[in-house]
C-alpha cells in the first residue's frame, strides 16, 4: 500500500508539471490569438498576409510535427530550447492559430451599426476596437476558447515524448516500475478528464460574469 | 544548418512507405470513426435513459482525455485482458474511438436539423422506426454534415503522428528512424512537417468544395 502511494505521488507530480505547461501555453496561446486574430482583419495587406501565413501553417502541421521541429531541429540552428521551452512555444503557437481564427470570427460577429456608431462617436480606430467591439466580441469568444484550453490541456500530453515529465510521461514510469497498466493510465485518465472539467466550469463561470450588466445589450 | 537534398533522395523511399501507412490509418480511422459517431449519436437519443446518459458519459469522458493516453490504454492495458491487437489495429481504433465522439456531435446537430414535419410526416404516412430512419431523416440528415465530417477526418490525419508512441511505422516513425541512424534531424522532420502542411493546404480547397456541394440545404 506505502508503495502506491509513492506512484501516486509520481504521478501527481506529472499533473503539476500539465498544469504548469497548460497555463503557460494557454498565456502564449493567448497572446498569439489576439495579435494574428486582429491581424486578419487589419488594414494593411503585408500585416493580413502574416497573419494568414501564421495560422495556415500552424494549422496544417500538427503539434507533434511543430514540437519535434521545435525540439529536434532547432538546435541545428543555434537555438536549443529545454523540453519545457520547446512545449509551451509548440503549444502555445499551435493552439494560438486556432483561437487566432476564433478571435477574427467574433470580431466579425460585431454587427455593422456598432462599428457605424463608432464613427459617429468620432472613436479612432483602435478607441472603436478597445471600447466598443472588443468588449463585445470577448463574450462570443469565450466559449471557443473553453474548448481550444481543453485541445491545449489534452495536446500537451505529447510532450512526454520529448522526455518532459508530465502526467503521461510519469504513466509510463509507473507502467515500466511496476508492471501494473491499468492502474497508472485509468488514473492518468481521470485527472486529465477531471482538469477538463475545472476547464469548462471556469470558462462557464467566467462567462456569468463578464455577461452581467450586459443584458438587453447584446441582441 | 544545412540542407542536403541527396540525403533527401536517400531517405525519400523510407518516408513514402510511412506515408502509405499514414494514409491507411487515417482512411480506417475515418470509416471506424464515422460509423461509431452514428451508434453514439443514436444512442443518446434512445428512449432508455440510462443507455443514453452512461453513453453520454463515456463520450464526453473520451473527448475530455487526451488521444495519446487513450492509445497507450488500448496498446497496453488490453493485453492484459487478454486481447493483443497489433500495433496498427490499436491504433485504429483509437482514433475512430476518439474522433467517433466528436462525429457523434456532428451527426446529432444533423438530425436535430431535420424539422420537426419531417418526422410527423413519417409517422402520418405510417412508417416505422427503422424506415423512418433510413428513408426520411438520415437522407435529409448527412449531406449537410458531410463537409463537417470532412473537417475531422482531416483533423485526425494530423493527428496521426501520435501513433508512432505505439510503435506503429507511419510517417512520423519512420523519420525519426531515420534521424536517428543518421543523426540528421533537419530533413526528415521537415519533410514531414512539409508533407503534412501540403496535404493540408490541399484539403482547404476540398473542403471548400465540400462546402460548396453538400453545405447548403434546400428546402
């Protein structure tokens, strides 16, 4: 029994380690989002083309291609990253793309009268988009971006292939410790899905409150 | 960093018999996927509440936990029940296991799209349930779902480099073979991540298409 406890010590060391590369990426992911998001519908054409470039190519490779790239390639050329860099830069840019898609769809998603009274509040560009749109738009995004956290929470697994010690990684420990394999991946199961969970439940709490004091304003 | 595109030749038929290996798991994953979709999505709907509530469950379980833990699960806790399935099998499986609960999604916004008449219709020209099935909700239900559907399967090629954890010889396996026989790291991961990127830029344009045949509905 002392001894299951230890395993389960190990693995929940790997929870912390998931933990810490899901805030950290979703932080990077989030940053991403915006700048390449907002880019999308920017004036200029050379700032639109970045942004698309962006996102398709992220889009079109998948993670574990982006972060063995990151991991393997990358130190040819002069820049070595540990695996923890290497993860949330992956993870973070990867998932990014996809919000970035979510950022520009709810921008979008402003009707046109609230960009039109912008204007005629004589709002700059960037006013209109602070105060007007953003604040709107952030609440069509939420939802979205519940459920990109979660592909994020469930994509960092891979990084237990480039030797990061998270929850995954440690299953595979415990698994070649003891012999025992349903124990060590039915519990690595449960957190995962027990992390999603607290995932959903903030993003919906999140939502209650960032949608008072808005009723009757949104249509 | 230098490229040596006679190392490429060298390496080329190696990767292409990992792309075939790619391809056929993501054609049988998509079959298993778009078959266990539809037994999920008609499971909830079932009149006994508890097949549809545990149904439920274990499909949201499967969608909250990560592809790579699951694939680790079927490749190592089966055997231990007695069922040794080969590495490509396992695979397989879990990929039509984990992207079938997100075409269950699909094909349950399908069938909720059919209109209420529809079915009234059904029942008025004294259909039973099975007919009403095939005859009048599903060929309304799938062309609209269709360029949906597309967009999964096409996510789960991407994510067909997870398999090469279970020893399975696809693309990504086989590149990272031989990268480490040679230990050159720069041309086989990026001619995968080139390969994938392609395919993908390619599958916009399908899916486009796919959008554009099957995504309106007439009524």
């Amino acid at each position: 029994m002392t001894q299951w406890s230890g395993y389960l010590g190990l693995i929940l060391q790997g929870a912390l380690v998931t933990i810490e590369l899901t805030l950290m990426g979703s932080v990077l992911a989030l940053i991403m989002a915006f700048l390449a998001g907002m880019g999308r519908v920017s004036r200029f054409f050379i700032i639109r083309a970045l942004a698309t470039t962006y996102i398709e190519f992220f889009r079109g490779t998948s993670i574990f291609v982006q972060l063995f790239w990151a991991y393997f390639v990358l130190p040819f050329a002069g820049l070595s990253l540990t695996p923890l860099q290497a993860g949330v830069l992956a993870l973070g840019l990867n998932v990014g793309a996809y919000a970035a898609e979510v950022v520009r769809g709810a921008i979008l998603s402003v009707g046109r009268e609230q960009y039109e009274a912008c204007t005629a509040l004589n709002l700059g560009r960037w006013q209109g988009m602070r105060h007007v749109i953003l604040p709107q738009a952030l609440l069509v995004m939420l939802p979205t971006f519940g459920n990109n956290a979660i592909e994020l929470l469930k994509a960092t697994s891979v990084v237990s292939l480039i030797s990061l010690a998270d929850l995954t990684f440690q299953a595979q420990v415990v698994r070649s410790q003891t012999g025992s394999t349903l124990m060590p991946f039915l519990s690595v199961l449960v957190i995962y899905f027990a992390l999603a969970l607290i995932i959903s439940w903030g993003i919906r709490t999140l939502e209650r409150r960032m949608a008072r004091g808005l009723d009757g304003v949104r249509v | 960093m230098d490229w040596d595109w006679n190392f490429v030749r060298e390496i080329m038929p190696t990767l292409i018999q990992g792309v075939k290996i790619t391809i056929l798991a993501t054609v049988l994953g998509s079959v298993l996927a778009a078959i266990v979709g539809l037994g999920i999505a008609l499971a909830r709907r079932s009149e006994n509440r508890i097949v549809a509530r545990s149904v439920g469950w274990f499909a949201e379980f499967i969608r909250g936990t990560p592809l790579l833990v699951q694939l680790y699960f079927i490749f190592y806790v089966l055997p231990d029940i007695g069922i040794l399935l080969p590495p490509l099998v396992a695979g397989v499986i879990g990929l039509g296991l984990h992207y079938g609960t997100y075409t269950a999604e699909v094909y349950r916004a399908g069938i909720d799209n059919v209109p209420r008449g529809q079915w009234e219709a059904a029942k008025a020209c004294n259909l039973g349930g099975r007919h009403t099935w095939t005859h009048i909700i599903l060929p309304q239900a799938i062309p609209p779902m269709i360029p949906a559907l597309a967009n999964y399967f096409i996510a789960m090629f991407k994510e067909t480099p997870l398999l090469s954890a279970i020893t399975v010889l696809e693309l990504m396996n086989q590149a990272k073979s031989v990268a480490n026989t040679y230990y050159r790291y720069i041309e086989p991961m990026t001619l995968v991540g080139a390969f994938f990127l392609v395919i993908s830029l390619c599958s916009v344009v399908l899916l486009r298409w796919l959008e554009h045949r099957y995504g309106r509905i007439e009524r």
